[in-house]
C-alpha cells in the first residue's frame, strides 16, 4: 500500500469513526477512539494480507458495520469468495453495493459485473438485501 492510500485510509477511517462514535452513543454500539479504529483496519488488513481469513473477517465487519466502505468492499469479496466465512454471493453482491454508495470507480464497476451476471430472480433477493445494509451502515 502507497503512502498516499495509507494516508487516505487513515484520514477517511478518522473521519468515519468520529461520526460512527457520535451517531452510535447510546445505540448498543462499542465506543472506539479514532486511534483504536484505525488499529483496527491496519489489524484487518494485516491478517487478510497474512490469510488468516477468520480474524480478517470479524475485523473488517466491525468496521463495515461503522459505515467504513473499503471494509464493507472487503466483506462483500470476501462472501463472494467464501473467505473467513461461508461463501453467499446474494450478500457479498449487497456489501459491495453498500460499498458503491461513494463514487469510487472500482467499487461501482463489481457492482455492475455483478448485477450483468446475476438473473432477474437473483436481482429480486439481493437489491433488498443491499438496500438494507444501505439503509443500516450506509451513508
């Protein structure tokens, strides 16, 4: 990882749990200092680069579940590839979704591969699907 992207990670991952921490006072939700956050996602990525898949997984759905959209791209690839957890393409297609809320080209274009690949029955089980996570971790 550039020094740059590490630099972004670290800006984006501070801005996120700042309003991650806000938003969840009082809702059930574990309160996480910036620091402890971004040890988090170095800890996740670390153990995905490592392939220990398991610990790679918990840590990075902590982190989509507090609106982070490189971890939410991370658990929906890792679903799509039965990485760390049993592999179901209908929910890594709704993680990813979530993940393409921000315009970021490389999240917005597995979007569309996905959704050219999958038939009009799979598209009706997975939008709602993604719509919920949206709906729950989304921007």
């Amino acid at each position: 990882m550039t020094m740059s992207r590490m630099t972004m990670l670290v800006v984006l991952a501070t801005m996120v749990a700042t309003v991650a921490s806000a938003a969840s006072a009082g809702a059930g939700f574990d309160r996480v200092t910036p620091g402890a956050y971004e040890d988090m996602l170095l800890t996740a990525g670390k153990a995905y680069d490592g392939k220990h898949y398991d610990a790679a997984f918990h840590a990075f759905q902590r982190t989509a579940c507090a609106g982070d959209k490189q971890s939410q791209s991370a658990v929906g690839r890792m679903y799509l590839l039965g990485q760390g957890v049993t592999r179901n393409d209908i929910i890594g297609y709704a993680w990813l979704k979530a993940a393409g809320e921000v315009r970021f080209p490389g999240f917005q274009t597995i979007v569309q591969q996905l959704e050219q690949a999958m038939t009009p029955e799979q598209r009706s089980i997975a939008d709602p699907k993604a719509e919920k996570l949206i709906g729950l971790y989304g921007l």
